[in-house]
C-alpha cells in the first residue's frame, strides 16, 4: 500500500533530516532490526534478527518471484509494512513469513521498493 498525504503541511514538524534514508542490500550474517505493530499488542513491537539468506524467492502476495531478503526474526500478522532497519538506514519492509517455520520472516530489499516507488512517480501507479 503507498499513502497519500493530502494535506502538505503534515510534513512542517519534520525537519529535513528527521527521516529515515535507505541502505543498501544487507550482507548475510547482518543484524537488522524490525518494527511493527503485530496483533496482541497496541505498542511498537521491535524485533532484531539476522540475515539469512538474500535470494530470488515467491512473493506470495504479489505471485512472482523477486529478491528478498530472509531473517530470522519473528515478522508476525501486523508486522508486515513496517521498516527493517540497520545502521538506522531502512534496509526493507517486513513483508511475509514462513508459516510451517519459526522465526523465519522476509524483507522486500531496497532496491524492490525504489522501482516501485519510481513506476508510481512515473506512471501514476505501479506496473
């Protein structure tokens, strides 16, 4: 899902580096950290994991196949859409787990996230 802000002057209290940036592609055996509101709580959760694998894998959502990036940290229902973070650049977004597994969840990497942001601006919507 991308969000539309209507109103610009949601972004006035957001000083010009008070943002996250993006990282690039993190190395296996990386610690990442993940943050999101998984069900059972009203809080932030934070979850820290490790890179596992960085490989061609299902998109279940999306039905193709795409460069993910595979952690074994917890990404649980509500933790999808939420940032995964290292070095406090955004490495990805929490995206989907594995469910005959424990603590095996998946990050759409960076560079997945900037075509989709660029076919937005350049097209309107995502193709």
């Amino acid at each position: 899902a991308l969000l539309e802000i209507e109103d610009e002057s949601f972004f006035d209290s957001i000083e010009k580096n008070d943002h996250f940036q993006f990282g690039d592609v993190p190395q296996l055996q990386d610690t990442v950290t993940v943050l999101g509101y998984p069900t059972g709580g009203d809080a932030i959760s934070v979850t820290r994991g490790v890179v596992s694998r960085v490989e061609v894998t299902s998109y279940i959502h999306a039905a193709h196949y795409l460069l993910a990036i595979q952690i074994d940290a917890a990404i649980n229902s509500g933790n999808s859409g939420g940032p995964a973070i290292k070095d406090g650049k955004v490495i990805g977004i929490a995206f989907q787990n594995m469910p005959d597994a424990e603590n095996v969840g998946y990050i759409i990497p960076t560079p997945i996230i900037e075509h989709f942001l660029e076919d937005i601006q350049r097209f309107g919507d995502y193709r």
